[in-house]
C-alpha cells in the first residue's frame, strides 16, 4: 500500500482544483512557440515581407482531410495567410509556403525551394 501511495503522488494528476470551464484553450505558451519559431523561419529565409500578427492559425488534428492528399494532412497554407497545424513539427513548412508567395508570388507547391530543407 506504501508503493502505491509514493507512485500516485508521481503521476499526473496533481492535487485536487475546482473544476475548469468547460471547453479547448490555449495556453500562451503555443502562440510564443509559433511566434518565435516564425521570426526563426523568417530571418533563415531572409525575407523581408510576412509578419506573424498577419496569419490567420488553425490547429487541427494531426491528421485531417485536405485537398492535397488522400491519406491527409498534417499541415496545409491555404492563400493569402492561412494557415492549418495538425503538427508542431510541421510549422516552419507552411510558414515557408506563406513567406514564399509573399516575397516571390509563388508559394512552391511542389516544394522545389531550399529553404523547405534549410529553414524548416
């Protein structure tokens, strides 16, 4: 009974709160990460138009349908400025698309840029 106690004050359970409301939220923590990581991204590039506060951001599941593949997608930049996350991992690309077509017209569906294996 000893071990038991010692283990269920390690897990991840935490002490008891009132209840929260009801709902998805998200911490700030996610938008300092996509933030800085786009500022990352950007600088990489070296390009000089886009800025974060212009996106347009919705986190999906980590795989949801798009019209790109038939298994789906895990990211997806859909012009002028929005952008679908299923994945953290997958972030960087789609700013890269985004920065693409507003420094160069093109947004480089086919993923020819070096800046997809540089910068992403």
């Amino acid at each position: 009974m000893g071990l038991f106690n010692i283990l269920s004050l390690t897990g991840c359970g935490g002490e008891s709160h009132s209840a929260g409301t009801a709902g998805v939220f998200v911490d700030s923590s996610t938008e300092n990460f996509l933030k800085t990581t786009f500022d990352e991204t950007k600088k990489c590039t070296q390009f000089s138009e886009g800025n974060f506060d212009e996106l347009s951001i919705t986190l999906m599941p980590p795989n949801f349908p798009c019209k790109f593949y038939e298994s789906g997608c895990s990211g997806e930049y859909l012009e002028p400025n929005h952008i679908k996350v299923g994945s953290h991992y997958i972030w960087r690309h789609e700013v890269i698309h985004y920065l693409l077509k507003l420094n160069t017209g093109d947004p480089d569906p086919s993923h020819l840029s070096p800046f997809f294996i540089s910068c992403a």
